[in-house]
C-alpha cells in the first residue's frame, strides 16, 4: 500500500488506534502498526523515533477530539452556560466511554508527564481550557457562583472523568439505547454537579424528549 507524502503519519495513527482498540497500548509496536498499516517495517521511523513518540502521538490526538467534542457540544445551547456546560460534560463522558483505549492511554500513565511533548501538552492545555472558557462564560453571566475558575473547572474534570473511568471500568454496567446508558446517567449526576457550581437546585430534561 503506498501512502502520498502527508498521508503517512496520519495512516500510522489510525492503525495504532486499531490496535490499542483491540489489544491495548501495551501490545503496540512499530512493526505492528506498519504491518497493519501495509507499510515497511522501517516506514514508521520516518514520522516516530520510537513506540513512546507514537503513543504520544495518538494521545494528542485524542485530546484534539475531545476539545472538539466538547466545544460542539456546547454550541447545542450557544446562550445558556448552564446547558452548554451540561452538554459539554456529557459529551466528556461518551467520548471516553466510546474510546476506552484512547482514555486509557491519555490518562493512565502510560505517558509520564516529563515524557510529554511540546504538542501534547498543548493538546491537553486546549482541551482543559475549552472547559475554563465555559466556566468564565458562566461566572461573566452572573449564572455560576463567583469561585475560582480554575477550582470549578476541576470540579467538573473530576466527576465527569470519574463517572467515564467507572463505566469503563465495568462498575457501572450500561446499556446502549436505554436509560442507563452513559448520556443519561452523566445527565443525572450532572445535575448534582451543576447545583454545585450554580449553588442552587436546579433539573435538565432530555432535549431527546422535550
């Protein structure tokens, strides 16, 4: 299979993502992911000195998403904070419950924090600060209480994160389509999260069923 200058990295990538799907990061290799690519052994090197810069590679890419899940999500209600936080953490969870590889691999220390590159730490900069924006979108309308940014900003990371790593994790058993699945229970505990951040009580309906 020949890949046109530009193409390669990018084919590289999604073959390494088809292979932590169905095996894990830890089964990843150079050689597998060109196998499965349909390139030479050597092709990979081109774009990635080792495993660890291609597991990087596929990180940042899964921080990209997930900014662009959440900011979409958002744009749904464009006028109310409120919503726009709900479905952004909503959105959070049912990326990371879609990839539970890729989750995994961004938080699950297969990258260490001095391994970072300057490009992944960008990536999951952007991503964390799509959430400050909603946050200081909120507190500027007056809506969510007046605390640090950086505080509730973490308080929404943590639940909604944990909720993901649990339904991944198998303690929360969902089912596709029906009421417990991940969107609805991340709009029940959402609720308990943004009474917190609001400071009062407050209920969602399902734009599904309104």
């Amino acid at each position: 299979m020949n890949y046109h200058h530009g193409d390669l990295k990018n084919a590289l990538i999604k073959a390494a993502i088809s292979l932590i799907a169905e095996k894990g990061p830890n089964a990843i290799s150079l050689r597998a992911v060109a196998k499965r690519a349909g390139v030479s052994h050597s092709a990979p090197y081109r774009h990635f000195k080792d495993k660890g810069a291609l597991l990087m590679a596929i990180a940042e890419s899964g921080f990209n998403a997930l900014a662009t899940r959440t900011r979409e999500a958002s744009l749904t209600f464009p006028d109310d904070p409120t919503r726009q936080l709900q479905e952004a953490s909503i959105a959070y969870v049912e990326l990371a419950v879609e990839n539970p590889e890729i989750t995994q691999l961004m938080f699950g220390g297969f990258i260490t924090p001095g391994e970072c590159s300057g490009t992944l730490a960008e990536a999951s900069e952007r991503a964390f600060n799509s959430l400050l924006s909603l946050i200081e979108s909120g507190k500027a309308a007056a809506v969510f209480r007046d605390e640090p940014t950086e505080e509730l900003a973490l308080a929404a990371w943590s639940m909604m994160h944990g909720l993901a790593m649990l339904i991944i994790g198998g303690q929360l058993q969902t089912r596709e389509g029906d009421q417990c699945g991940p969107q609805q229970i991340s709009r029940s505990i959402g609720r308990f999260l943004m009474e917190g951040i609001l400071g009062k009580n407050i209920s969602f309906s399902d734009p599904g069923h309104e």
